[in-house]
C-alpha cells in the first residue's frame, strides 16, 4: 500500500513523495519508544544505534522512523492520552499516523483502533494548552511560576518544534566564503545568521558528521545560541581563559578560533572521556593553544587561583533552553533534579570563582531559561562575594529562533 509520508519543516507538517510503509518500520519506532520511555535511554542514541543495526534502510527508511520518533517524544503526554496508555507504543504510533493523516494498512495491531475516536478526542485535547503543548504539569507550572503564563507558553510551544541545523565556520583553517562555496558544490545551501559571527544554518537536514569538511576541520556544528556565550564572552588574543565546564569543548573550539590560536585556553572538566575527546576535535579543528585538565578535587581548582583573565562557568543546568533539540528532557527531569542542579550551580560559582584574576572576568552561563538557574544564582552569588561586580547579563529565548541561554558577565574588582 503507498502512502503520503510526512516529514515536519519548523511546525508544519508538508508531504513529501510516496513510499510503501514497511510494518517493520513502524515497529522500529515503537521499539525506539519504549527503549525511551521504559528503559529511559536518550533518543539520539537509540536512534542512531537502530539505524547502524538497519543499514538497509534508504534515507526515507531512515528519516520516517526519526521524524516520527521524534515528534512522538515531543507530544507523548497528547499521544498516550488519546490512546489512554503510556506504554502501548504500537497503539501510540497509530494514533500519531492517523492524526497525521498517514494511511495504513489493517495490521492486526490495529485492529481495535477505532481512527474516527482518535481524531475527536485529538480534537478535544488540544483545548488544554498543558496536553496540546504536551508537558508535565509540574514543568507547566514552574515554567509558568518563574517566567509568567504569556512568556511561558509561547516559549514552551516553540520548543516543540524543530531544531535548525546550525554550522560555525571555523576561521583557523577556513572562512565563510570558503565553506560556503565548498557546500554549494555538493549542492547544499548555507544561509548566514545575522548578528551571530560565524553561525550558518543548512537548509535540509544532512548528515554532517560524514562530510568531508567537517573531517578536514573546516566547521562545527554548534547551535547560534551557544554561539553567543563565546561572543560575549569576548575573548582577547593573548588572554588566559579557563572554561572550567569545559565538557566535550565546543566553546572552547570557538574561543580558541576567536582567539586565533593566540594566548592559551584551559578547559577542565570533572570527566576524563569529554576532555579526550576534546582533545580529538581540537587536533581536527587546529586549535593548538587549547590545554586540558581534570578536575579531580578543589586542589585541582586552588592551583589556577587568580590566574584567569576570563572564567567561563557554562554550569550544568536544568536544560530547559535546550528540550527543542532534546524532546526526551521533558520526561527525564523532575523537581527534585532541578533543585540537585541549582545546588550544585551555586556550588561551582562559589568555589570556581577563585581562579578569576583581580580586574578578570567571570562569565557565567546555562541553556535553561528559569531565572532560579539565572538571575537568581548570579544575584545570591554578588550577595555573598563582595570582591565581585555583575556587569550585564543577557538571556536568549527559544521564540528567537535557536537554542535558549542566559549568561552573565561579572568582573572580580579587588
């Protein structure tokens, strides 16, 4: 049987040419779920670990179990109400084929499905924006609670829609004019993205990773939004810049480029595995003034005391900012995991702060967009810590078209 296959451009749903719909597809995507949501593995994993094990798959194959699997995980509360079942995921993705008017064929599985029930009580649903939005209500309520109802929910609903694939030239072996030509020639098209140095977006999903550029160094794949935490973070050719959450290091990668290889970066982190694989896309990017450190206990922090002239604290956060890119977060996080991480926020700023020179700066950051993993930790921290000055801060909104981020700048002033 041939069907139409939707595939989702921002959050409209289009059709795209006409396949046949495997049932072993279908099964794939509800595999996937349940992995998600039973075994609470991570989406992306999962998927890319299905498609190593499918190799057969064609690049339609491939992306109808995403996209599907993808916007089940965006709108799974809305899906499994409809269904009334959390865990019946052949049922859930029946219901998303129909709503998404997907013909399928009479598979014994569904059977039951009665399609004309499915569309009214869809219907009814979307009339509480908490299940059309498709949230839990304790994020619906403190998303509501820290940012106000008209912010939050415009906000919310923009993070149920896709994310832009976003590319930044890496100016230490290539430049804009450069890369963009070397895309046109494989017949992909990079637009820039204004005010943001650097940042392109592609305008159909590829896999990037494959891509012979990207092998040689030319670019990294790295949301606007986190783009800018580098720009502000304003780095100077000869500084000494510690990015002490350094993580797998795609800001210190941008510093290092910012910089021109001039000066020298530390990048530390409490994993040993991210700063080796740092290390490894640092030798592709050429960023040669790029030193790693793991952070094994505070002694690892009082030895760089008063060294930085800039601090960056990209702190682990909530991750809010980031669910358009990470649907799986809003059934991974729970209140008692963000109150952990706001401890642990606080815990970092006071005790890596020290490593901030007199007159230096500390740059403080997170992809959440509650004000308690904010303001409010900048704020308590300035409240306790008299030798440090909040300059500006700045918090950039999913509405605006990328990933979310709040950063502060704080200078260190005796």
């Amino acid at each position: 049987m041939s069907l139409s296959v939707a595939y989702k451009a921002g959050s409209r749903w289009c059709v795209k040419s006409l396949m046949k719909l495997y049932k072993n597809l279908v099964n794939a995507v509800a595999e996937i779920l349940q992995e998600i949501f039973v075994q609470k593995k991570y989406a992306d994993k999962v998927l890319e670990r299905h498609f190593k094990q499918h190799p057969q798959w064609g690049s339609r194959d491939r992306r109808f179990v995403a996209e599907a699997v993808y916007d089940i995980v965006r709108y799974y509360r809305l899906y499994s109400e409809i269904v009334d079942s959390k865990n019946n995921f052949w049922f859930i993705t029946a219901a998303w084929l129909v709503i998404k008017k997907i013909e399928f064929p009479d598979w014994p599985e569904f059977k039951s499905l009665n399609r004309a029930e499915v569309l009214v009580k869809y219907k009814q649903l979307l009339e509480n924006p908490v299940l059309a939005q498709s949230y839990p209500d304790w994020l619906w309520q403190l998303g509501t609670d820290e940012l106000g109802r008209d912010v939050w929910e415009k906000e919310a609903s923009e993070m149920n829609t896709t994310a832009k694939l976003v590319l930044r030239v890496n100016n230490l072996k290539c430049n804009a004019e450069k890369l963009t030509e070397a895309f046109e020639k494989l017949d992909l098209k990079l637009v820039a993205i204004d005010g943001v140095q650097d940042a392109f977006y592609l305008t159909k999903r590829e896999n990037l990773f494959q891509n012979k550029f990207f092998k040689e160094g030319w670019f990294e794949i790295q949301d606007a939004g986190s783009q800018q935490i580098g720009l502000f973070l304003n780095p100077q050719p000869g500084e000494v810049i510690i990015d002490a959450c350094a993580g797998a290091g795609g800001k210190s990668l941008q510093l290092a480029a910012l910089m021109k290889n001039k000066g020298k970066i530390l990048s530390m982190d409490v994993e040993s595995w991210k700063l080796e694989e740092l290390k490894k896309r640092a030798k592709r990017a050429g960023a040669f003034n790029i030193e790693t450190r793991l952070i094994e206990n505070q002694k690892s922090i009082k030895q760089y005391s008063g060294r930085a002239d800039k601090l960056l604290l990209d702190v682990p956060c909530s991750g809010l900012g980031v669910i358009r890119r990470n649907p799986d977060a809003k059934w991974k996080l729970s209140p008692e995991v963000i109150e952990r991480t706001k401890n642990l926020q606080a815990k970092i700023l006071g005790d890596y702060s020290e490593m901030v020179k007199i007159k230096g700066e500390l740059i403080y950051s997170t992809c959440s967009l509650l004000p308690s993993e904010n303001k409010s930790q900048v704020d308590q921290f300035v409240s306790q810590h008299n030798d440090f000055k909040l300059i500006e801060d700045k918090t950039i909104f999913p509405s605006e078209g990328y990933d979310g981020f709040y950063m502060a700048r704080l200078k260190r002033i005796n």
